[in-house]
C-alpha cells in the first residue's frame, strides 16, 4: 500500500484542510495520542509523516490562528504527552530544565544575597586588600536553612 493511499483515508471524515490556515494535529495510533503538532500545509504534513515511517490510523485537527498555535501545542503535547514528541514549541508557558535550573539558581543566589546583607545576623568587616568579607551567625543561618527544608518538605509532599 502507498503511502498516499493510506493519506486519503485519514482525511474522509474531515473538511479538507485548507493549505494555508494553521491546524494543531494529533497522529493517533490504537486509540493512543502519539504526536502532536502544527502545520500550514496539514495533508503535506501527515505526509511527510508518514514518510519517516511514524505509525498512526487516524488523525484529529482543529483549525487556530498563527499567534496561538505555539501555546496550544504546547498545552496539547503537556495534557497528552504523546510519545513521538520530544519538545515543546517556544512559548512562555512552559521553560525547559536548563532554564529552570537557572531560575532556581537565580532566586537562591537573591535569597543568599538577602540573608547577607539585609539580616540583622550578619556583620561585614571593613574590606582589607579590596576584599570584604561579610559574616553571618552560623546558629542563626542553621534556624533559615530548617525554615527552607521544612518548606521544601511540604511542597514534595503536594506534589
């Protein structure tokens, strides 16, 4: 069987798409959401799929503007998690792990930045050699750091 016979097939129980407009699809395999996606050129698309040898028996799609498209194949490809998937489209919605990484990296970095200069359990030295050094209360910093892990607990325990 070709595969732009098994194209055709795919698309009777739909309005043709109309090249052009932009279609967020979903590739369905045994009942099962295996990709997700977004083309211009949906039946080129499937194709094209199909091609590099992915393998579904049905497709749904529903038509969205361009400035949408990226957010809602995100929440699709998050809600779904489709197999073949392996990224998500750039958004603001979701970060990926690097970028969380540094986020988090970040807030600590403020969070240490303000325990040191705004606590009143610190005192810095008067700089020597251009250098200063800024100490915090060891008991007092022990007192922050159960206070985070205790807050860090209960949020594991949400999730």
């Amino acid at each position: 069987m070709s595969v732009l016979s098994k194209v055709n097939p795919l698309f009777e129980r739909f309005t043709d798409p109309t090249p052009g407009d932009r279609y967020i699809y979903s590739l369905i395999s045994k009942g099962d959401v295996v990709y997700i996606g977004q083309s211009k050129d949906l039946k080129t698309r499937v194709y094209s799929h199909l091609i590099d040898g992915k393998v579904f028996d049905q497709i749904e799609y529903y038509e969205c503007t361009e400035s949408e498209a990226n957010e809602l194949e995100a929440n699709a490809i998050v809600r779904e998690s489709p197999k073949l998937n392996t990224s998500l489209p750039k958004t603001k919605l979701y970060i990926n792990e690097n970028q969380l990484k540094k986020e988090i990296s970040d807030c600590i970095s403020d969070v240490v930045t303000y325990i040191a200069k705004k606590s009143c359990i610190c005192f810095t030295r008067p700089p020597s050699k251009k250098i200063s050094h800024t100490y915090v209360a060891k008991s007092e910093l022990d007192e922050i750091i159960e206070k985070v892990k205790s807050a860090l607990h209960e949020l594991t325990k949400e999730g």
